[in-house]
C-alpha cells in the first residue's frame, strides 16, 4: 500500500494551500489527503463561523486526530505554519510513521515574539479582545509577513482566499506562558518517529531563529534544514519544487518510500 501523506495547513487558510506539494507528491506514488481545518471550510467572503473566535489548537487536534485514526495506516504528517505546531502535536500523539514540519509556528516554551512577528499581528493585537473573536490579517501584514517574494498580482490573489482565524489559537501560540491550558505544548519525548523541520532564510512570521529552536527540541529523531532564499510562502513560492523534492529525498533516506 502507497504510503500516505497528511497535510495540514496554517492560520487563515484552506486545503489549496498543499495544490503544488500534493500533486508533486502524488506523482511520486504517495496518496495525498489534505483537510481544512475545524470552521474553515467556508468561503472568503462568508462572515466568519460562529465560535471561530473561541476555538482552540486543542479543538484543531481532536479533529485532525479523527480524521488520521480513520485511515487505513499511520500517515506521514505535514504541516505548515500553524499546521506545523498542531502537526508536532499530533506526532507527539504517537499518530504519525513520520513528521514534517515546514516552517512551522513553535510550541510553548520558544518564544517567538520578534519584532516582524509583532508587525504581522498588529491590527489584530490593536483590538481588545482578540484572543476570543476571529482574526484576519490587513493585505499590508499579509504581504510582509508571508507573500513578500510572490508578484503584487498572486499577493492579491492569494490574499483573496484567505478565511478568518481563530484568536484564541493565535493567542495560544503566540502568548503561550498566559495559556494555563497548555494548547500549544509538546512534549517531544513522545516523538519517536523521524523529523524534518525546515526553516526560511527569509522568513518573518516564523523566523528561521526561532524554527533552528524547533529544530533543537526535535534532535533527538530530527534533521533541521534551511532554504536561505525561502520565506513563510515555501509552499507556493517560486522555487518551492526544490523543498519538495528535499523532503522527498529525505523521506526516501528514512527508507519509509
């Protein structure tokens, strides 16, 4: 049976954000399933679902976790962004034969608050409250933060698709020591499974300083790999073959292909 790959998106997105990396890995041979999370499922333009606000990592995981005990093998887990952290969480779970964490937010106990990380957030910040009502970035903060080596044009129309987040995952992660729920945490001794974590050179809203950190947590079973020339869009971004066909070539080190 073709190995499955479990992918997980970030803050403000949807599955089409896995379209290049799902078919690159599809014609490779491996069996591509790419969900979108908990009340994202809705259009652009919707108002945001209600209870999106108050919804946490922990209510993301429970879903994912559903969705990954209802396959037929253990998946290897990918996630990006947001969906790297709730990817750590669900390896951490024992529920993955591999994990890869592709610019991912960081986990309770890095902190990483930078300063374009708190530009990226500062209209949702600038609100009070924000911690329990549905957040989306201006096109400005998206553009620095994710999209600065897209064109205007693919900024516009990326941007176009994006759907409202959860505050309180937001807060979660970013404010975590104010969490005394632990949403974020990850207790690393539970992955025992192989690692890749990689980090853009030029990446704001995940600094590649604070993802080498992820990289430490996760050495014990982990391969940490920067693209210098890569930002927050590695996904999408011009180039982006060259990251997929390295986790190939790792995945096919890791003997699991």
């Amino acid at each position: 049976m073709a190995d499955i790959i479990f992918m997980i998106h970030g803050m403000w997105g949807r599955s089409f954000l896995w379209d290049n990396f799902k078919a690159f890995f599809e014609e490779r041979g491996f069996v591509c399933t790419a969900p979108t999370l908990a009340l994202h499922d809705c259009a652009p333009a919707d108002p945001p679902p209600a209870g999106l606000g108050a919804t946490s990592l922990k209510d993301y995981a429970a879903d994912l976790e559903a969705k990954i005990r209802a396959l037929p093998q253990k998946p290897i887990i990918m996630g990006h962004s947001m969906g790297g952290l709730l990817a750590q969480i669900l390896a951490a779970r024992g529920l993955g034969k591999a994990a890869v964490f592709i610019t991912p937010a960081s986990p309770a106990g890095i902190m990483a608050l930078r300063w374009s990380v708190l530009k990226t957030f500062k209209s949702s910040l600038l609100r009070w409250g924000f911690w329990k009502r549905p957040t989306m970035p201006t096109f400005k903060e998206a553009a620095y933060s994710m999209m600065h080596l897209l064109t205007p044009e693919e900024q516009r129309e990326n941007y176009g698709r994006f759907v409202h987040e959860s505050g309180r995952a937001t807060s979660e992660i970013g404010m975590w020591p104010f969490d005394f729920g632990g949403a974020s945490r990850v207790d690393e001794s539970g992955i025992t499974c192989p690692v890749l974590v990689i980090g853009g050179g030029q990446d704001r809203i995940t600094p590649a300083k604070v993802v080498r950190q992820v990289g430490i947590k996760y050495a014990a079973t982990g391969t940490y790999k920067e693209f210098p020339e890569h930002a927050h869009w590695v996904l999408g971004e011009p180039g982006w073959q060259d990251v997929a066909a390295y986790i190939h070539k790792w995945l096919t080190g890791m003997a699991l292909v």
